[in-house]
C-alpha cells in the first residue's frame, strides 16, 4: 500500500522511515539516535520502548521541515500519554495521519492510522517489531484515536476503509 490518500505532511514524513530497524546491543539507529536528541531526551539508546519517540520525532520533523505547529505530550516517550493528546476523533473521523493507541503488557503502544477494514485498525508505527512497519490492529484493543494537537481538523469523512486484512482477533503483532 502506498501513501493513503488525503495523508498530512507528518505521515508522510513517517512513511519514508518504513523499513528502518532499532540495532540490538550497545549502538543505536542514526534515525532513533537523532529523534532523541532533537527531542532532548535524557538516554540516547534504542533499548527502550520508542514508539512515542517515533511519533514525536516524526511531528517535531514535520514542524522542520514545513513549518507546522505540531506539539506532543510531556511525556511523549510513553505511548498511553497519546491517550489524552490532541483532539479526540470519533470512529466516523478516523483518518490517516491520526494517532492511535493501544494498552499492551508492560505499557502501550502508538502508531499513525492508515485505514481500517469491519474489524481492524491498519496502521504505521515505530518500535513494531523492532522495526518501523505497518500492522493490523483489533478495533476493540484500540483505546484512543486523535489528531495531533496544533494542527486542524477539517470536517469531511476522509476514513481510508481498505478491502481484505484480517478479521479475525486473535492476529496479533508484538510491540516492544
């Protein structure tokens, strides 16, 4: 699947990271490594959960490079701080670019909206796997779906609703 239609300059930012891999051991990602600094975190390594530093790392690029007023929670290196961020948007809002989260043993996790089909969020995010991939999601494990803070939402349905992916709840994707 390539870019969703109607996607906001940050998704698009995030889709060209796709492929990009945390590296075990004492290095770390050039493209995780940067995120934090930008982000002035206090560690520099990509042992820790980092998929709410690949959304914000991905929303402070987005203010860079186009100039946008993007802003992220206080605690944006813990996904469920997504939770209460931003607007709210209502299943008929869902649409790509839009922050989703999900509760997971040990934390959450976070990752931009791609679609949807009956059953399951289609999603991009970082720390999926280790890596920044795209995953399926159960709807009924999402816990919250926004859109970022500093940016507007403009009325209209642009849901990306995608023929086929699973439908059954039990798929699962591991997120560290």
């Amino acid at each position: 699947m390539s870019i969703p239609p109607n996607s906001p300059p940050w998704l698009v930012i995030a889709i060209t990271y796709e492929g990009q891999r945390e590296i075990k051991g004492p290095q770390t990602a050039p493209f995780i490594a940067k995120f934090l600094s930008k982000l002035k975190a206090w560690w520099r390594d990509d042992e820790a959960a980092w998929c709410g530093t690949f959304i914000a790392g991905t929303l402070e690029e987005c203010n860079e490079k186009y100039g946008t007023s993007l802003r992220w929670p206080t605690y944006w290196m813990r996904a469920m701080s997504y939770v209460s961020y931003g607007t709210r948007l209502s299943p008929l809002e869902y649409r790509p670019g839009a922050i989703c989260t999900k509760p997971r043993t040990g934390g959450g996790h976070v990752f931009y909206y791609l679609g949807e089909n009956n059953t399951h969020i289609y999603g991009l995010g970082g720390n999926t796997s280790d890596s920044v991939k795209r995953a399926w999601y159960p709807k009924n494990e999402i816990r919250s779906v926004v859109w970022p803070e500093g940016s507007p939402l403009l009325p209209g349905n642009y849901r990306n609703v995608i023929s086929g992916g699973p439908s059954d709840t039990s798929i699962q994707n591991k997120e560290d």
